[in-house]
C-alpha cells in the first residue's frame, strides 16, 4: 500500500449496495409509522464491502458522481438511436421504389 498523505486528488466512486435493513428504502415500517433507517442514514445504501452506512458528507459526493454517470450513460444511449434511426430514414429500397418494412 502507498502512503498517503493529506486529502485524495481524485474523488473514486466507492462500490456501494442496497441496505439490508430497509432493502433501499431508507425507511423502516414501525406498528403506526414510518421510521428513518439508522442503518443507512436513511439513504437505502451502505458500503458493499463493510456493510456500514458511509458519512454524510461522502454519501452526498458518492451519490453525485453515480447521477453523473447514469445520466452520461443515458444521454449516449439516446444519442445511439437503435432501431429508431432505422424506423425514420427513408424506407425506399429498389426499383419501382418497392418497401421494406424490416419484418
């Protein structure tokens, strides 16, 4: 292992997992009402490794970084298209402009 000293340049994405307790709700059913997840610190996740609820102040920068990247993920999956670039280009194919209809 290298020393380190002093803060991390780089902020890592820390592997984290659904809490045991509340299975990611962050909530806990009581007999009346709702309760707030000790075990999570009511945010629904927990360290995968440990099992143990992560600060505040790195649950906040954790959950930052994983909505950049899903919504990074997101935007190159629309921008791909698939089957939607296919449905709207032109569909005349041959002679006699006979269709194809892709069945």
């Amino acid at each position: 292992m290298k020393k380190h000293h002093g803060p991390a340049f780089v902020r890592c994405l820390i592997p984290m997992t659904e809490c045991p307790s509340c299975h990611g709700a962050g909530l806990i059913q009581g007999v009346f009402h709702q309760l707030e997840c000790i075990g999570c610190h009511s945010s629904g996740f927990v360290h995968a490794e440990t099992l143990e609820p992560l600060l505040i102040e790195d649950l906040v920068i954790q959950l930052g970084l994983g909505m950049r990247r899903a919504t990074k993920q997101l935007s190159s999956s629309r921008n791909e298209g698939g089957a939607q670039v296919q449905y709207e280009q032109n569909n005349r194919r041959g002679a006699g402009g006979s269709n194809f209809t892709g069945d």
